[in-house]
C-alpha cells in the first residue's frame, strides 16, 4: 500500500494532501468536533488527521500536517486564553511534538508491518476486546448518568471496533494490526511529547495554573497522561484503522 500511495518530496498531490488535512486539523482544534465521548471521559482527535497522512502518504506529509496541527494550537493558546495556555506559546510544547507525530507515526507503521499478520492476529483480537471492554463499560456509565448523546457515541465506537476484528479477517487479509500500533505510537508521541516538555520547562508553574499543590507537580502532571492518554489511544485506534482501510479500498 505504501510502495503504492507514498511519494517522497513535497509533490503536487502531498500539497494537496498536506492543505486538506491541515485545514481538517486547525478546524477540529478550534471547535468542539475535535472532542468525541469515548467510554466514561472524552479524547481529542486532533492528531487523528496527523496519523492518517502519515501513515497513507509518509513521514513528510505527516510532517507538515503536524506543523500545521502545533501551529493551530499556538493560535488557538493566543486566541483563547486560560490559565494553562501560556505552556502553549512555546513552540517546543505546541509545534514539535506535533511534528514527531508523522515522522514516528510512519515509521512505526513500516516496523509493525514486517511482523506479517499471521503473527499479530491473536493481538490484534485482544486489543479490540480490551476496546470494546472500556466501550460497553462507557455505556454502562453513561446509561447510568442518563447521557443519551454520549451513549450513542460509544455504541457507534464499539460497533466500529467489533467491524475491524470481523474486516481484519475477511477483507483486510490481516493488515490492521500495523495501523493500530502506529496509530497508538502517534497518539502516545502526542501525550507524553506535549506533557513532558510542559513538565521540563513549566511543571510547577503549569500545577500552579490549575490551582493544585506544586509540590504534586508530577503525581498531577502523571495522572493528566493516563486520563487523558488511554482515551485518545482508543479512539486514534478505532478510527484511524477504518479510515486507512477505507482508503486502502479505493486505492
């Protein structure tokens, strides 16, 4: 697939490629579509246009995608400003981390690929069980606090991730395991990129911001990384899996 749809170098179709989902990007960062109700909590998908291009089209493309997303939320840090969103102005929290997530994000795809799916089947059943596990768990939570809207979400997750067991086996000869390894390593670059540079070069001040105790700087700084990690992992894994097959279909 990749020998096929990767191009190397700023190409006219990678420009393209490149302006259509930066702009899906900035528009997810500065409205509320760029959060989705996932089990109990809700994640970003932000970076979910940043794993796509990576993985479809290259490091490069992925690149310049991720620029795009950092730069969308140095503006947004500028443009609606909270407590926190000083850590945001710094390049080194808002753009760079962005940046790794299509360069490892790729390279991550091409490494899982080589393990060839007959080996990685049993894996990948597991990872859509423990999906689908946290999924009807989120329903159960939701029917519980009466929150039809964020049922409906997670029923539509689990029935995405019940279709790619069932299209992993059947249409996709075993080939989704590659991309939701790479799309967990670009959600996780993404995570701990972003917090553990706000952590190096503002954690008290950031703990302080949200008006904790500084000296839980990283108790906080931890907890805000699994909370917010485990989520955002599900939700990359189920969409970015069906949207790349998809694509893989049309190719």
């Amino acid at each position: 697939m990749n020998k096929m749809m990767v191009k190397k170098g700023l190409t006219t179709r990678n420009i393209t490629v490149i302006a259509l989902l930066g702009a899906l990007t900035a528009v997810l960062g500065m409205t509320p579509l760029g959060f989705i109700p996932i089990g109990p909590t809700r994640a970003t998908i932000m970076h979910i246009p940043v794993i796509v291009g990576s993985i479809v089209y290259g490091p490069v493309v992925g690149g310049f995608v991720g620029l795009i997303f950092g730069g969308s939320s140095l503006i947004n840090a500028l443009i609606n400003m909270t407590p926190v969103s000083f850590v945001f102005l710094n390049p080194l929290v808002s753009i760079v981390p962005r940046v790794l997530i299509g360069i490892g994000t790729y390279y991550a795809y091409e490494a899982v690929k080589k393990i060839g799916g007959d080996k990685t089947r049993g894996l990948l059943l597991i990872i859509c069980l423990a999906i689908a596990s946290y999924l009807i768990y989120g329903s159960y939570k939701t029917i519980l606090d009466k929150n039809w809207i964020n049922l409906g979400a997670n029923i539509i997750l689990l029935a995405l991730t019940l279709y790619i067991a069932y299209a992993a086996r059947t249409k996709y000869q075993d080939q989704s395991f590659e991309i939701v390894i790479a799309a967990a390593c670009g959600t996780l670059i993404n995570t701990l990129g972003v917090l553990s540079t706000i952590y190096f070069l503002y954690g008290e001040e950031f703990v302080a911001a949200m008006g904790k105790d500084i000296a839980m700087a990283r108790k906080i700084i931890f907890s805000i990384g699994l909370v917010n990690g485990l989520p955002e992992c599900i939700i990359a894994i189920i969409l970015v899996t069906n949207v790349v097959n998809k694509i893989k279909e049309l190719k």
